[in-house]
C-alpha cells in the first residue's frame, strides 16, 4: 500500500498524473489496492443496478424541479420548505412513470442521499404510512383506500409519538370511543386528544403536507357484561353503558382536504420550528378534538 502511494505520488510530481496539482484525495485513490468500480459495483448490487443509480443521480442532477444542485446552505426554513415541496411533487411525477418496483426503489434511495429533508417528506409516506395500511386494513380497507394511497393521491403520516410518551405505545393517551351504528348511521371512531401531553409529538409531514395520518390511540368501547368479565379500572360512564379501555387501535384519520390542502375540523396542527438539520421536513405537533374515523385494526 506504502509503495503505490509513493509511486502515485511521483507520478503527480513528474507531471504524469491525471492533474497538475496533486490532489491528496486522488493520490488516496490511486494508491488504493483495489478497483474502486469494481467496490462500487458491489455495494451497488450489481454493475446493473450501479448503472441505474448513476443514471438516476444524472438526471436528478440536471432537473431543477429537484433541486439536488442547488445550494441549500443560505436558504431560510421556509425557502427550504418550499423548495422541498416542489421536490417532491416532481420525484412523484417521476415515481408514477418509473416501469418497475426496483427503479422505484433506486429512485428513492438516490433522493435519499441527494436531499435527505426532502425525501424525509416520501419516506414518511412510503416507509411508515403505506406499510401501516398494508398491514393493518382489512382488504374492504384496502380495496378502498390503497390505491390513492398508492399513487399519493393521498399522502399519509405515522401519527404514534406523543409529547408526553414518546414511543412508549402502551403509555398512549389518545384515544378512539367507539360509536355504535344508530339512527342510519353507521359505526365510526371518536379521537380526541385529551390532555396536553397526548398531543402527537414530531410528526413527519403533519405540520404541513400529509392528508392522511396512521394514528395509534387507546381503544374506548362498551365494557363486557356479565360476572366472569372483569371491569377495567379505567371504565367510565357514557351514554347508557360503562366504557373501558381495550388497547391500542389504529386508525386512519383525514388531515386536510386533499384539493385545497387545508386542516379538517376538529384537526389542529402547528410546525415545531427550526431544527439544526433537515428543514425541509415539516415536523408537526397535532391534536384531535372528536373527529370521527375509522378504525383499521388492533395493534
């Protein structure tokens, strides 16, 4: 390894290497003991697959609706912000065209790389929401709603974290009351947040985009009857029955209307401000006072 760094570093002074000015950077390179496109095929997956993310960068590069090449470092949060959300309305017309999952797939992991804060805005939706919805919703759920989900006719959030809970799921305040069909109408959910500390904390894309969230929340229903059945301590009196806690239950609950992009009554949301990376994601702080949904399954 000595002996090829020394000899790359005659061949510069001699005036033999790529460039007049030795570039430690290159000499580190030229001195390497292995093919570096031989490594890059390899963590590529393959020459094929290397060959498509190269080709991708390239035309990442040379669209501006991307914005990939411009520099970002002067920008405001809200010029960030915005650029952003023309970023990523462009990669979706991009993904809607793309022939196969595995050019979707690459598309994503080179946005990734390019513009973290903006694809932060996809990967909350493809990585968290869509997954959810596959896993959870009935396939009547599916049928309905997968599709736009899909094709970002909707676009969705992971609405779990709490301020006062973090991730702990069990700890969860929010909660979601059943309320059975009556009078024609059919069976719904109520969420509400009902404390402070059980707003949904950090939200990806629910300060500003999503339409759509996942929202995990403590399941409030008729408690059983009968005396084997055992009363929660957390039952309360509503309507002509008792109402306990049963668990955690996700539910899929519109945000915004999907055309003028605006909050659905009953649905609060404010931005949380600047961060030290990744302005462009627009993490949210969310509160629901009794909108009704539906439900997709038990967690």
């Amino acid at each position: 390894m000595a002996a090829r760094r020394v000899s790359a570093t005659a061949r510069h002074l001699a005036g033999k290497g790529r460039s007049s000015t030795a570039d430690p950077l290159e000499l580190e390179r030229e001195g390497a003991s292995f093919d570096p496109s031989v490594l890059a095929a390899m963590l590529a997956g393959g020459a094929d697959k290397l060959a498509l993310t190269r080709a991708l960068n390239l035309q990442m590069s040379r669209d501006p609706a991307l914005g990939v090449s411009v520099n970002r470092h002067g920008m405001s949060r809200a010029e960030e912000r915005e650029r952003s959300a023309i970023a990523v309305r462009r990669f979706v017309e991009l993904w809607r065209e793309d022939e196969s999952a595995e050019v979707r797939r690459a598309r994503e992991f080179a946005f990734a790389l390019a513009w973290p804060s903006a694809h932060g805005r996809v990967s909350n939706h493809l990585d968290l929401f869509l997954p959810t919805l596959r896993a959870l919703a009935s396939d009547e759920q599916q049928a309905r709603w997968l599709p736009a989900a899909e094709a970002f006719r909707m676009l969705g959030c992971f609405a779990c974290t709490e301020l006062g809970h973090g991730s702990f799921v069990r700890g969860l305040e929010t909660t979601a009351t059943f309320i059975p069909a009556s009078a024609g109408k059919p069976s719904c959910f109520e969420v509400h947040t009902p404390t402070a500390t059980a707003q949904k904390c950090w939200i990806g894309t629910g300060a500003q985009l999503a339409t759509h969230a996942a929202v995990f929340a403590q399941l409030v229903a008729p408690a059983a009857r009968g005396p084997s059945e055992r009363r929660s301590a957390a039952a309360a009196s509503h309507g002509s029955g008792q109402l306990r806690r049963w668990g955690i239950v996700v539910l899929l609950v519109q945000l915004r209307d999907t055309t003028t992009g605006r909050l659905l009554p009953g649905v609060s949301a404010r931005d949380l401000g600047p961060k030290m990376g990744r302005n462009g994601l627009d993490n949210g702080l969310m509160a629901f006072s009794h909108p009704s949904w539906m439900g997709l399954t038990a967690a």
